[in-house]
C-alpha cells in the first residue's frame, strides 16, 4: 500500500515540485534524526526546532518539520522546495532506509534541493554513494574520511548568498573532512565544474598536523592518507548547483548542540536552508537571536555521560563514535 501511495504522489503530485505552497511560499522539509550520542550531542530535535524558530520571520518561506527521521506523511514533499536531513548516517541513514532512496530520486529528478547535516553526510557507498555525489556533491566515506574534533578557522570566506553577513570564525565540533567529491571536484576545495553542475567549497580551513595525525572520533586512526596531506585545506561545507536545476549542501558540523549559539555558525546554516530552498537570502544573511534557555530546551531524554576513561583505561567504541569524553 506504501509504495502504490508512493507512486501516486510521484506521478501526480510532484509534477508540481518546486512550484509554491497555495499561500505563495517557498517549502523546506526539515527532518531532524531519532535520539543518539550523550547529553548535548546530536540533538537533532532541538536543533531543528531552533533552526526552525530562526526562520520563522523569513519572508516567502515555510519550514515543514518532522522528528524521528523522516517525514509523517510523504504527500508534504508535493510542494517541497527543499528536502535537509539532520541525523544520524551510515548503513541507516534516513535516506537509504524503507524504499526513501526512491522518493528521494523522484524528488530530485523534479528539481527539488536536497541538504545533508553532520553525520547524516555519511552514507555507505554501495548504498547511496553516487546518489550523495549527484545530489551533494560529495559524501562522507567510511575508513576513506575522518572525523577529529577540532577547531578550523574558517578565515576567508567566498562570496556567495550562503555568506551573506557572516564574518570569519572558529569553533570546536566534530568537522569531518576528506570527503568522497565527485571526481571532477577533486579534492572539494576549489570551485569547479561538471557539465552543468557547479560546485563551490564554502567554509574551508587548514588542519593542523596534530589534527590529522588523529586521534579520530571513530575509528581513532591516523589513517596514512590523511597525515600525507598534512597542511592541506579541507572543506567542511560545500554548495552545488545540480544540473537538474536543484541545489545541493553538505555541512559536516552539528555535533555539539551549544555551537548553535555562535551566531556566524548559526547563520552560515540558515542561509544555506534559504539557498537550497531557492528563497533570496537576505544581503546580511539571516539575522536572528538564541537564547541560553532556547539552548537549553527541547534536548532529548538521554542518559547523563559516563566519567571520562583514565589513561589505563580503553574507550568504547561508543565513545570513541560520539566523542564521548573529548577533551
């Protein structure tokens, strides 16, 4: 019964993809992940409700949001002008689960952008690997990409409406970095070109040696392909414009639910959810406001962190994949 709905709505209701909502707006589906990782990582849910609350006063724009990693009902992506997942990735990635690939593809063939944050950058390659690279640009590999936590200084900035009023800045988070780019993007760190589809690197910095040589959240590494590139830059979120005519992000940041209070970090990710959506970001950028307590709500029920292993001691690989313990 799914997939005859499924279809129906493919064949129907998307031929209007990319057209406004009957109150002449612009829509973006915000998915938020089901509940992972220790307190104050992952927050999926509350970062999707904060991003949500920041947008709200964006003009020709509505936010659909959905929890627990997909949408309620798919008939909402008829009128979808953008599609971005925040959540957990890998084998069980929102995307690839319960026959969604194929509504993704419906959606992308009409047009429809699409957006990946943090761990939901990473898929396995067999399962969706050349979809992310047709769809993003690039995607997160396995053993292939890292994920230390580190603290890049994103310090020359390009111009484009994803930058719009943000000013250099560094943060610590789990940014992960080496990317699988498409092959004519190469490393991911230069504009370029396939065919109609353009790619532009959006926040890029330089890892320190220390950086490269691990260890990684998970697997802790140092993986010999990432120290040979010691004092290389890295891009940590990058834009595409498919040549289907839809757009396409990859933000790799997202781990540490109080980095949402930055506001250049903030802002960074509200343009780039008006700019995949197609709606006009503002010449300053999204401007908006976060409170301690708006940061401090809507996180999840999760158990309190466990102490932090000593040096005798080795960590999970729970905690070595969360960050758990992290200096």
């Amino acid at each position: 019964m799914r997939s005859l709905y499924t279809l129906l709505f493919l064949l129907v209701g998307l031929t209007f993809a990319s057209a406004l909502t009957p109150d002449g707006k612009r829509k973006l589906v915000l998915i938020a992940g089901k509940p992972s990782h220790p307190p104050g990582m992952h927050e999926f849910r509350a970062g999707t409700l904060l991003l949500e609350k920041c947008l709200a006063s964006v003009p020709g724009l509505v936010v659909d949001r959905h929890e627990m990693g997909w949408v309620k009902d798919e008939a909402t992506f008829a009128d979808a002008d953008a599609v971005v997942i925040y959540a957990d990735g890998g084998g069980k990635h929102p995307a690839v689960v319960d026959g969604h690939l194929e509504t993704l593809r419906g959606l992308m063939e009409k047009g429809v952008g699409f957006g990946c944050m943090h761990y939901g950058v990473e898929v396995v390659a067999e399962q969706a690997g050349k979809e992310f690279q047709a769809w993003l640009g690039g995607h997160y590999e396995n053993a292939f990409s890292c994920n230390p936590i580190w603290q890049p200084h994103f310090a020359n900035l390009p111009q484009h409406p994803i930058t719009r009023g943000v000013k250099p800045f560094q943060i610590e988070d789990e940014w992960y970095f080496n990317m699988r780019f498409r092959p004519a993007f190469k490393d991911g760190i230069v504009p370029a070109q396939d065919g109609a589809a353009s790619f532009v690197p959006i926040l890029v910095a330089t890892p320190s040696d220390a950086v490269r040589d691990g260890p990684y959240v998970y697997p802790k590494g140092p993986y010999a392909h990432i120290q040979a590139e010691k004092g290389a830059p890295e891009a940590t979120l990058w834009s595409l414009d498919r040549a289907d005519g839809g757009r396409g992000f990859g933000f790799t940041g997202g781990h540490f639910h109080k980095n949402w209070g930055n506001a250049d970090f903030r802002k960074t990710v509200l343009n780039a959810l008006l700019w995949v959506s197609k709606v006009e970001v503002p010449e300053g950028g999204v401007e908006s406001q976060v409170t301690e307590e708006e940061l401090a709500a809507n996180l999840d029920p999760k158990p309190a962190p466990k102490p932090k292993k000593t040096a005798m001691t080795t960590p999970s690989v729970f905690q070595r994949r969360t960050g758990e313990g992290a200096e």
